[in-house]
C-alpha cells in the first residue's frame, strides 16, 4: 500500500483535466511514495480546473510550460510539502529521477506526444 504515481505518454489529444485514460498510453516514469511531487500535481490540477474531490486516479495533462514550472519548483527545492495516508517522504535523493522525467516528457512533447501524470494511492 501506498502513494504510486506515473506519468505517461499518449498520441490521442486529451483534455487539461478529468479526461479518460487513452489506449495507446506508455509509461515513461514512475514514482514511488513521493508526496511532494504529488502535491506538485495536485496544485496544478485544482488551477486547471480539476473538480474530483479526492486527487487519486485523477489525470493531469502536463505542457511545455508545467514543465518548466515543474522544473524550477524541483531545482529550487519548492515542491510543497504533503502529506498523506501511506505517502512517505520525498528526499533530496528524488531530484536526479525528478530531472530526468522532465527532460522525457520534454521530448515526448516535441515529438507530438501529450504528457500526462496519474496516481494511485
């Protein structure tokens, strides 16, 4: 039990927020137990309109600027802290595998890919 969190590519158009999940979706990272990032997400998804009470199994389509904002929160070491039920702890030690998914979706993106995160917990 705990927080698992993924993010994945698609080439079917999906919508910012509460979209259903496409079949053609490939996984390009995941996470485990790091309540930070999920926190991170869970922002986002509530500024772009997200209207499920509970942000679990709830989609999230990431752009080029959520990447980048995503970025700076990562480098400058801002994720908010969250917590939860079974969440963990995020660490200093998540910042390599934090980069790297960003620099994947980047390219996912470029390569017209749509990113997008997804939890369960």
């Amino acid at each position: 039990m705990g927080l698992d969190m993924y993010a994945y590519i698609t080439g079917m158009p999906v919508g910012a927020v509460d979209f259903d999940r496409p079949d053609d979706a490939e996984d390009i990272a995941y996470w485990r137990k790091h309540p930070n990032l999920h926190g991170w997400m869970e922002r986002l998804y509530r500024a772009k309109g997200g209207a499920q009470e509970s942000f679990n199994c709830t989609l999230l389509r990431l752009d080029a600027a959520d990447l980048d904002a995503l970025e700076i929160a990562v480098i400058g070491n801002t994720l908010p802290d969250t917590t939860g039920f079974f969440f963990g702890e995020s660490g200093p030690d998540r910042l390599e595998d934090d980069l790297a998914f960003i620099a994947d979706a980047r390219a996912a993106l470029q390569d017209g890919y749509f990113v997008y995160y997804d939890s369960w917990w």
